[in-house]
C-alpha cells in the first residue's frame, strides 16, 4: 500500500489489506511475529504502533526490558502467555500489559492454538537501551545504529 502522503483514517478493510511483514528477533529464531504498521501509514514518528500476529508456539521477541521507551499491548484474539520477571501470567482478548520505561522484563508468548493477534504500541525514541536478562546481553540503539554487548563489561554507576 504506497501513499503518496500520511492519512487519517485508516479503515478496517484497508488495514486487512496490508501486507503482513514477518520479522525474526535476532537473538532468539523462536521469535517470529508478523505485522503491519499502522504508524507508518499515518505518519506518526513520536509512537510506533502496530498490529500484529503471533502463530502457535512462538514468542514475540526476546526476552526483554527497554530502559528508556514505554510499550503497552492489547490483546484482541487468541489465547497465549505474559512472562512478566519471570513470572507466566494467561493472556486473551480484551487483556492490557503496560511496560514503563526501566519496567519488568517480558515477551509474549502463543500458547494456543490459534493465532494470538495484539496491538503493540512504543514511544519511538532516537535512543535507547534494551537489556535482555536471560542472555546476559545490553543492545544500545542510535537510529538505525546499534551495538550488543555482554552485560558483564557495562560500568556500574561510580566503577569505571
């Protein structure tokens, strides 16, 4: 769907009609999710919003908790799983996960059997810094630059 410009509105059988973008996590071949970007469509820069399908027995990503964006997602179909710190929390339709920035580590998970789909939603910041606990690594992301390093050699506050 090429646009010349941003739009409003988009309705239902136009975002239907969009192509679903599959996506592989880099860290985890698990995490497959297919989406489609509703922001991008209507021009917004500042909030990364988009619809997306999970298929049975996958993750969403990697294990992760962001340090500087805020994410929230809504469930609208399919039954599936929050690991949240750790922790496995039963999701479904109509469930609402809201992730602070410097909040609990998460990823969705599809338990099911049928696709789980859900609105993911972002501040989309130039910077930020994502931690994935489970692999003992630190992604630091500066526009489309990014660099992985192992947590072991990030600095505490006042060790250098």
């Amino acid at each position: 769907m090429a646009r010349s410009k941003p739009v409003s509105l988009l309705k239902a059988a136009e975002i239907a009609g969009m192509p679903l973008v599959s996506k592989t996590h880099a860290l985890n071949p698990q995490a497959v999710r297919d989406s489609r970007s509703l922001s991008a469509v209507t021009g917004l820069t500042a909030l990364g919003f988009q619809l997306v399908t999970l298929q049975p027995g996958r993750l969403a990503w990697e294990y992760h908790r962001h340090l500087y964006e805020e994410q929230c997602f809504y469930i609208l179909a399919g039954q599936g799983h929050a690991d949240i710190d750790g922790v496995l929390h039963a999701l479904g339709p109509g469930d609402f996960l809201g992730f602070a920035a410097q909040g609990a580590a998460h990823t969705l998970i599809n338990t099911g059997t049928e696709p789980l789909v859900f609105i993911a939603a972002r501040t989309h910041l130039e910077l930020d810094v994502c931690d994935y606990p489970r692999l003992g690594k630190r992604l630091y992301m500066n526009g489309g630059e990014e660099a992985l390093v192992d947590l072991t050699a990030v600095s505490q506050p006042g060790v250098l």
